[in-house]
C-alpha cells in the first residue's frame, strides 16, 4: 500500500523560492517549470519504500527520525509515520545552506 505524501507550509515555500530565483534572478522560465515538475516526481516518489533513503546527517540532532531524498541542489527533508502510512515532506533545503537546525524543521505530532 502506498504512503500518503503531505507537503507542509515551509517546504512549499523552499520550492517556490527556488523557482522564484530560477525564474526571475536566472530568467530560466522554462527551467524553473522543468525543475519543480521533477522536484513533484521526486517528492511523489515517496508514496514507495521511503525508507530507501538515507537518515539526514544531522539525525542526532532530532527528537524524530529524518530523513532525505536527494534531488538536483536539494534535500528533500522528510519523515515518515511508524504505522507506514504518511510521509511528511518538512523542507526543500539547498545543499549549500547551513546546516539544518530543529529550528528549520516544524514537527508533525504522531
């Protein structure tokens, strides 16, 4: 059975400035759409054996398991339910940033 993939507020956000700056600061228009479809494919990629992902570098850092997908510049920050069910993508964060902090990350309650 397939996981239930929701995207939360900030990793939308990540996505959306990324295009932003392809689009506008790049002017790649068509890039931009070309890497937030791959980036939806990737992320829909989930719904199947998430556990086939690395847990982040910084996982001692978290109350919660983490993981992440690599896709282009980008992690595709993400937990999932112990019941398999749902993946929570929890950010979309260029590799060049910082490290990611608890701070960075909003928690789903399970």
């Amino acid at each position: 059975m397939p996981y239930r993939v929701r995207i939360t507020d900030a990793a939308l956000a990540d996505a959306r400035d990324y295009v932003r700056f392809i689009r506008d600061v790049k002017k790649e228009p068509a890039a931009a759409e070309r890497w937030y479809r791959g980036l939806l494919e990737a992320v829909f990629s989930l719904e199947q054996l998430p556990s086939r992902c690395p847990p982040i570098p910084e996982a001692n850092e978290f109350p919660a398991e983490l993981r992440h997908l690599i896709y282009h510049s980008h992690r595709i920050i993400f937990s999932s339910d112990p019941a398999g069910t749902t993946v929570d993508v929890l950010r979309i964060y260029h590799g060049s940033r910082r490290r990611l902090s608890s701070a960075d990350v909003a928690f789903v309650v399970r």
